[in-house]
C-alpha cells in the first residue's frame, strides 16, 4: 500500500483540533472535503481512525498509535525535502501588536548585516510553520492544546505579560478604571463556532467564563484601521477589550482606555524556537528579545496602575514558568 502523505498531514491537522472546522480553515479546505479525505485515509489503512458525530471528534486507540507515527513520518517527510536553510533568520507577528514588532526592530539595530524576513501569522500558524521549518522564532501564545499536540521537537520561554485594557469612546468619564459589567463589552476575536477559533479565542472564552458575562465576538479584522473604524462606527455606550499595543493607538485617535478594575488580564507571549536549531542567528535574536524584556520589565505583574488582581487562565502555562 502506498500511503499518501496529503492524507496524512490532513489526519495531523485534524488530530490537533479535533474540530473539522478549525482544521479545515488551517489546512485551507472546505469541511465537507477534509471528511472525504480522512475517510480515504481509513480506507487505505483499513482502520477507524476517528469516531465523530455532529459536535464532537475523538481518536480511536488505532488513531492515537497512528498520530505517533504519522508524526515522525511527516518529519522525516519533510526535513528530506527541505531546502538547505536560508540566510538571515524568519520571524512572524500577530497583526500589528507591538510585542514582535519592537523585538524585530531591536535585532535589525543589533545586526544590521544580517537579513530579517517577516511574516504575519496568528499563534496556531507560527507554531506549525515553526515545526516545519518554515520560521526560525515565533513569538505566540503558547497554550496547553499546543503542549500535548506537539510534546517535543520545540522550546519556548515567556516573554512579555501584555495587559488587556478597555477601551471607549472619548466622551467618557476621565476616572483611569471601569468594570467589565458597567458597560456592554465587544472584543476582537473569532468565537468557538467559527471554525477560526484560535489561541486569542480560546483566551477570551476562559475570560468570559471568569468574568461570568456575555462578550459580543466581532472577528479578527487583523490590521488596526479595520479596529478602529468598527469602534467609531458603534454606539458610544460600548467598550472593547483591547490590547496595551492597541489600546494606547485608540488613545492617539481621540478615545480613551481604562484599566479594568476587578481584575487585569494578561496575555503571555512567549518565544519558541525548534528544540535542534543551533544557529546563530536564532541564538542572537532570543538573546535581544530576551534582553528587550528586561529592558521594558515585560514580565513584571505590575498593579500600580489597576485595581484588580493578575489574571489568566487556571491551566495557562505561563504560570508555571513565572513561579519557576
């Protein structure tokens, strides 16, 4: 039996997920399509790999051994057809928040000879394009799913704690604090059911669940012009959650942001690199990134400025580093 590894790679995906939607928007095919070809595929082994039905998906004992082994077949796939590694390193950012772009922008003044090319890629894509050798660093949020999908190949240590603010429209109060409840709250991100959903996504539902209220999820716009138009369009009574990074862009543009008062969010962003990449290159921009964050006190839970406590998710892996 030739096996094909299209097959394969579309069983990874959806392995990682467990959620045809989500791995067919990552693989970029429609979820009818992904079902057929995972059907081909336990044809061809003559195995059920997968047991579903219309909300959930769960591998079988024969599709847990098989994921191992697919896995390193796909590895092996693909460090035998990889081209011989460019010069320069690769980096990616999440849209425009700031955290991946100050630390491009440090290393190109740090070694100005040495070529930095750049992509824009959400967290789940940097860390797929990371193990396929597709980008030197990432720098993403590193969650529990991605752990167990991925539990060796990569290395990654926490970065920056971002804190999320509110954000309004510029006829409010001038108190420097509001409450989550006070007002109907919006946020930028693709919600469960969209077959998007991602590592923000996933953020922002145990926020939600924290905070015991109803976000309206608008999507991911991407760029900060898209942000900010929706926002000037809205009523005045709404608030967003909002990155730092973007919050004080909403503050140049006539709005005002406010540091949430029963508890402060904040995001980890780490970096992660592949765990037998020796170059120098990568070397040297963990170096600058790791020395920029000490630089900006990024891993500082800093409360001076707000009235709640530090939050993030019960499970979230950045705990365990800062309490390390």
């Amino acid at each position: 039996m030739e096996l094909d590894l299209r097959l394969v790679r579309y069983f990874v995906a959806l392995a990682d997920e467990l959620h045809f939607g989500r791995a067919a928007a990552q693989l970029y095919v429609s979820q009818p399509a992904l079902s057929k070809q995972i059907r081909k595929l336990e044809d061809q082994l003559r195995e059920t790999l997968l047991v579903r039905d219309s909300r959930h998906v769960a591998l079988t004992a024969r599709g847990q051994q098989f994921l191992g082994d697919a896995r390193r077949l796909l590895a092996l796939a693909d460090s035998m057809t990889q081209p011989g590694r460019q010069d320069g390193v690769s980096i990616a950012h999440v849209f425009e928040l700031s955290t991946s772009r100050l630390v491009a922008d440090a290393f190109a003044r740090a070694e100005p000879d040495i070529q930095l090319r750049e992509h824009a890629m959400d967290s789940i894509t940097q860390l797929n394009a990371l193990l396929h050798g597709r980008l030197d660093v990432a720098i993403l949020r590193v969650t529990p799913r991605m752990q167990a999908a991925h539990p060796s190949g990569w290395r990654h240590r926490l970065l920056r704690l971002e804190p999320l603010l509110l954000v309004g429209s510029g006829g409010d109060d001038t108190v420097p604090t509001a409450s989550f409840h006070e007002r109907p709250l919006h946020v930028f991100g693709d919600p469960p059911d969209s077959g998007t959903y991602n590592a923000h996504g996933q953020y922002l539902t145990a926020l939600q669940d924290r905070l015991g209220l109803e976000m309206r999820w608008l999507g991911t716009p991407g760029a900060f012009s898209f942000c900010v138009a929706q926002v000037r369009r809205a009523p005045t009574r709404i608030r967003y959650l909002e990155f730092l990074s973007y919050a004080e862009k909403y503050v140049d543009v006539g709005m005002r942001m406010f540091w949430p008062q029963e508890i402060q969010p904040y995001y980890p962003w780490s970096l992660a690199w592949r765990a037998d990449d020796v170059a120098a290159t990568t070397t040297t921009l963990i170096e600058v990134a790791v020395g920029l964050a000490e630089q900006h006190s990024w891993l500082s839970l800093d409360q001076s400025a707000t009235a709640g406590p530090a939050w993030m998710p019960d499970d979230e892996p950045a705990w365990r580093e800062l309490m390390s």
